[in-house]
C-alpha cells in the first residue's frame, strides 16, 4: 500500500527539508545542505504517486 501523502511530508520535516507552499496543491521541500528540491503534488489524504 503505498504512503499518504502527509507520511512524506512528515518524514521530510524529520530529515531536515524546509517547506515552501507551490501552486495549487503541489509543495516544495529544500534541504539546507542538498541542492535542488523535492516537489509533491496532492492533498494530505491521497496516495503518493509511486515516481
């Protein structure tokens, strides 16, 4: 069963990533030490996309 979307934004919060709001309902994540960003689309209710 794959994990909710709030599971992932709670494991990215405990990994150390910043949340920045997006349009809609898509979400960016930084890390201060990586570079690039992690981007999630979907509400917190709905199933992770598997890519």
């Amino acid at each position: 069963m794959p994990k909710k979307i709030r599971e992932l934004k709670s494991l990215l919060l405990q990994a150390g990533f910043i949340y920045r709001s997006g349009k809609g309902s898509h979400t960016n994540w930084y890390h201060p030490l990586l570079s690039g960003r992690v981007t999630i689309s979907g509400k917190d209710g709905s199933d992770a996309k598997a890519y």
